[in-house]
C-alpha cells in the first residue's frame, strides 16, 4: 500500500481516538459540577470543550514521551511501522467504545499504550518497545497517580468541612462551594487538555517520523498536529460522555458541593503537576481516585465499592484488553494491503455495532440529571427565611 495513503489513514484514526478521548473523558472535568448543580449539563460540557482547546496548546512534553519514549529508536529509525500504530490505533479505539458503552470511566491513554504495544510486538518484537519508559512513565505513574489524587482530596475535603462546620444545618451552609466548583472543574479541563491531547499529537509524530516524513532527531510538534488534535479533543468533549458522567456523578458516592470542590482541586493538581513533567498518566484514573478520597472525607459519606471494584478491573483489563486487539489488528495488517482493508472494515463494524447498541438505553444530556441529580437535589440552594417583624402594639 502506498505510504502516502497508509499515513493519512492513520492520522484520520489519530484523530478520531482523539475524538473519543474527548467524550470519554469530559466526565473526569465536570461529572462532579453536574452532579451538585453548579452547572447545567450543556453548559458543562461547552465550558470543558473550550478548555481542552485552549489547554492543547500549552504544553508538548507528554508528546515528546509517546512519539520519543515509548518506542525504541532502531539504525533506520524508530522500530515501528505505520501499519502497526494503525493496528495499536484499532486496539485503542475499539476499547475506549467498548468501556464507554459500559459506563466505565476506564483510561484512553492506557488503551492507547496497550494497543501500540500490542502491535509492536507482533510486528516488531520486544526491541521495540522502551522497557524503562514505559515502567517510569505509564505504569508507575498509573499507581501513584490516583492514590496521590485521593489523598489530596480526602485532606482537602476534611479542611473543607472542618473551616465550615460553623454552617452545618444551614439550609445553605455549604452551598458557596457550588460556584467554587465552576472554578476548580475549568481547572481540570484546561489540565486534561494539556495531557490528553498531546497523546495523539505524539502518535501523529511517531507516524510521520516511521513513514520517513519527519527526522528522527526532531522531537518538535509540528504547529498543525498541534491545531488538528486540539480541535479534534474540543469536538469530542463537546459530545458530552454522559454515560461516565453518570457513573463519576453518583455511582461512586453522593456528591456534595465541597467534596466536589475538593476532588477536581485534586485533580487538577496532579495532571498539571504530571505534564509538566511529561508523565503521561490517565486523568480518568487521577479524577475517579479524587472522587473516592472526597467520600472518604466526609463524615456519613458512602463510598460504593462495588462501582469502585468494577472500575478497578476495568483499569487493570484496559492495557492488556487494548494490546490483544492490537496485536490482533497488526497479525492482520502483516498479510499486506488488504490486510489493513480488512482491519479497517472490521474496526469500523465494532465502532459501528457498539454506537447502535448505545441507541437501545441512550443517555443525554437531557436525562442524565435525572440519574445525577440525587445528590443535586440534597444540596439545593435555599434562601434563608428573613425573620419576622414584631408586631407593633
């Protein structure tokens, strides 16, 4: 197939796993916010759309990590082909849907890692793959990451409640970090967008680089991939990922306006602190261990280990699940051109078979309140009763 052509696909599968990136991950900036009220869902979503734009351009360290860490440089450049970031893009992608449709806030960037090493090994062998890299910057991360989150959160939300117990059964006693929560969610938006997006500028790198189009010494993002994979993210944000919204707003634990303070300040502390320091960790793991510490930091709060254990095994299922499809997409890229047709086309049934059976119970924006906003509802805002005048005699 010719390398023009083999490239250009790979990009338009970049960019769509950066699209799905987006709407699997909005809910890590604003299941919280929605949850309490502090926003409406559109609005919500808009708001972390605009953010992740912005959020794209301001960093390029976590793409330097994928397009120059992750995959071992060989004598004729990297050791990979773009036929395998293509098949690692299928493993990625098809994972990233087959968790959405489930509701499971599990980690895009791990899918994507799982498939790319998935198929480098097929193609490639165990050469390719940068060993330390990847222990130093996914896994290690990946565990620290979300405890790190958690803990803050838990200390965070404790401060909380303990500076305001003075307002404990007021009717509105708490309700001020309501509008601190637009504040703290923009936060983790404009955060994920400086992690999350430049995954995929660092898979378009990688793929210009192996196709011969960029020199292997030349680490720098190129101002378009930049631009693409920005909008692209923003698109995908935009469509809102409301199932996972769902499942971080109320199946983890009844959210309140501090705790939901508490848990994005966490949050976004972490994902900014990691790339800066180009750790290409998943926020959904950072956000979900956010949103636990703040329930265990609230007093009478219940943290629902059930749903907690069902995210547990998706995040442990995510890089192996995503590596065995793209090492199942790469055996069949190997057969040739119409290898990547028949990965194409059976990537692009699975895509198409999950999104029709999502139509049976769809989630919107117009009814994910109604399964979020339990714990909204406890948290309405109520005027105070102004007293009453004595009665002159």
């Amino acid at each position: 197939m010719d390398i023009t052509l083999i490239v250009v696909l790979v990009i338009a599968l970049a960019l769509f796993f950066d699209f799905t990136n987006g709407f699997h991950d909005t809910a890590n900036a604003m299941a919280t916010p929605i949850a309490t009220g502090a926003m409406k869902p559109k609005v919500a979503v808009t708001l972390a759309a605009l953010l992740n734009l912005v959020g794209a351009f301001l960093s390029t360290e976590v793409a330097k990590t994928i397009s120059h860490g992750i995959i071992n440089e060989g004598p004729g450049g990297v050791l990979i082909t773009p036929e395998l970031i293509f098949a690692g893009l299928i493993g990625a992608v098809v994972w990233n849907m087959f968790t959405w449709l489930l509701g499971l806030p599990s980690s895009s960037s791990h899918a994507l890692f799982g498939g790319l090493i998935g198929a480098a090994l097929v193609g490639a062998g165990i050469n390719a793959i940068n060993i330390d890299q990847v222990l130093s910057k996914v896994i290690l991360p990946a565990l620290i990451a979300p405890v790190t989150a958690g803990v803050v959160a838990y200390a965070a939300t404790k401060l909380a409640y303990a500076i305001t117990r003075r307002n404990d059964g007021r009717p509105d006693g708490r309700g001020g970090f309501r509008y601190a929560q637009i504040f703290s969610s923009s936060l983790v938006a404009l955060a994920h967008g400086t992690n999350d997006a430049q995954k995929t500028m660092g898979i378009i790198t990688l793929v210009l680089i192996s196709s011969g189009l960029q020199s292997a010494s030349n680490d720098n993002v190129q101002p378009w991939v930049v631009v693409t994979c920005a909008v692209a993210i923003a698109l995908g944000t935009y469509m809102g990922g409301w199932r996972i919204i769902r499942t971080l707003g109320t199946g983890l634990t009844d959210v309140k306006p501090a705790q939901g303070f508490a848990a994005e300040s966490a949050t976004a502390a972490t994902i900014l602190a990691s790339s800066h320091l180009g750790f290409a960790l998943s926020t959904t793991q950072v956000a979900s261990g956010s949103v636990i510490g703040s329930g265990l930091g609230r007093r009478g709060s219940t943290v629902r280990w059930g749903t907690a254990g069902r995210i547990g095994v998706g995040w442990l299922l995510t890089l192996p699940a995503a590596a065995l499809v793209g090492a199942l997409a790469a055996w069949i890229a190997h057969l040739g051109p119409w290898g990547i047709v028949v990965d194409a086309l059976a990537g692009t049934a699975v895509i198409l078979g999950i999104f029709i059976r999502s139509r049976r119970d769809e989630i919107s924006h117009s009814n994910v309140v109604s399964d979020v906003a339990d714990s909204g509802k406890a948290v309405k805002i109520k005027r105070n009763p102004k007293p009453k005048r004595k009665a002159k005699p």
